[in-house]
DNA sequence: GGACTCTATGACATTACTGT
DNA sequence: ACAGTAATGTCATAGAGTCC
C-alpha cells in the first residue's frame, strides 16, 4: 500500500484543526496524487494522503469543511461514514493489493481475514452488500481487466500472462477470459480496439 | 512432418457464497 | 459457525493453426 506523509509544521498553526476522511473510490497512485495537489490548492496541509483515507489540517476561518468535501465529490470520490462500508471499501483495495502485489499462493480468503482481522464471512457479507457483486467476482473481473492490459500491450505470449496471473495452466485462464468476455484472447488481441473498463468502474 | 502455441472440453477437486 | 450449493480451478487430452 502506497502512503505519501507530507511534512508537517506544526507551529504558528493556530486555530486549525486535524480531520481524517475515509474516501470511497481511491484505488490507484493518480487518486493519491489527484486528491493531494486539489486539497493543498485550497490552502489546506494534507498531514497524511493513503488509499482510502486523508488527514488534512486547515483553518476552518479560512476554509469551510463543505469545501474540502466539495473537493472530495467534484474528483469523483466519496466519504463514507458508516462502519461497514470503510470495511467493505478496505476489502477492495486488499483484493487489489492481492492481485497486483502478491505471488498469490495464499488463499484469497484467507490474505483477507489475516490483513484485515475479520473472518471471511463477515467479509463476505458485507462486501456484496456494499458493492452488489461477490468478492470472487470482484476478483475474477479484476483480473480480467488487467489480462486485457497485458493481451494489448503484445509482449507475453498467453501461456505467459497465465503463468503471470497465476494460472496453473493456459487452458483455465482461456475458459475463464470467455466466459468473462464473451470472446477469446486471440479474438480479443485480433479486434485491436482497447475494450478495457476503468478498475474504479468495476 | 514435427514442434509449438492456442483453444476447447469433460471430469473432478477446491474454494467461495449464502441461508439458517 | 456451519452445511449445502454454486462457482471456479486443475488436470488431461485433443484438435487446429503456424512456423521452421
């Protein structure tokens, strides 16, 4: 997980508070980067910036807490508030964390349990609560987006991107790209038109 | 023709989901 | 928390296409 800690200086700050924000929608390094260059363009210091949480200071004489929010909302991100969506929105980006930064030998379920000390099925519960799709779901289209990625950019052969997606064979990562897609990888690579859906719209 | 890659499919195993 | 069910993964195999 990609965390950037500004500097903080603290003195002469008076009259200013500290607030953290639990942010809906971040799942990439250009969230971090978009949020931190809008927030400190109001005058506001961002202490803190990380996948789905922002620590800011400001003065609230200065700058109205509707404007930070207003910030938030026009780069299409979005608080949330209640318990069991920061949860189901953790969830998310440990499954992305899980798909682009691990070897995948353990056990989805159980990298989740582990990372955010919850069982499975709690985890379960909420995530298709939240999100109206299974967390296997969520993976497998994960997944797909980014075998998309890896068909266009030409330079693996399909036995390599199964091997890179930890496939055991090229037949299973075959079945499931048409069962995702509808077509198959060499159809996909043959069309020569990206068909690619923004990980943030999954 | 032989080697290799890719796709497809059936049978079975494993994992995840959901309702209680 | 658990059990039954659904979904997905693995393995083995076969056939088509391509390249040398």
């Amino acid at each position: 997980m990609i965390t950037y800690h500004n500097h903080i200086n603290s003195s002469r700050e008076m009259n200013s508070v500290t607030q953290e924000f639990k942010i809906k929608g971040m799942i990439c390094s250009r969230c971090l980067k978009v949020l931190n260059t809008e927030l400190k363009a109001t005058g506001a210091k961002v202490i803190e910036i990380q996948l789905g949480k922002v620590v800011i200071q400001y003065n609230p004489d200065k700058i109205s807490k509707s404007l930070i929010e207003q910030i938030i909302k026009e780069n299409e991100f979005e608080i949330i508030w209640d318990g069991e969506s920061i949860l189901a929105e953790q969830t998310k980006r440990w499954i992305i964390n899980y798909l682009w930064n691990t070897d995948q030998q353990e056990k989805l379920s159980d990298y989740l349990s582990k990372q955010l000390r919850n069982n499975y099925d709690h985890l379960s519960k909420i995530f298709s609560k939240a999100f109206g799709k299974t967390i296997e779901r969520y993976g497998i289209l994960l997944k797909v987006e980014r075998i998309k990625e890896l068909i266009e950019n030409g330079e693996l052969s399909f036995s390599e991107i199964a091997y890179v997606m930890g496939y055991q064979n090229p037949s299973a990562l075959s079945r499931q790209f048409k069962r995702e897609t509808g077509m198959t990888m060499k159809e996909y690579k043959n069309i020569g038109v990206s068909r690619r859906i923004p990980i943030d719209k999954i």
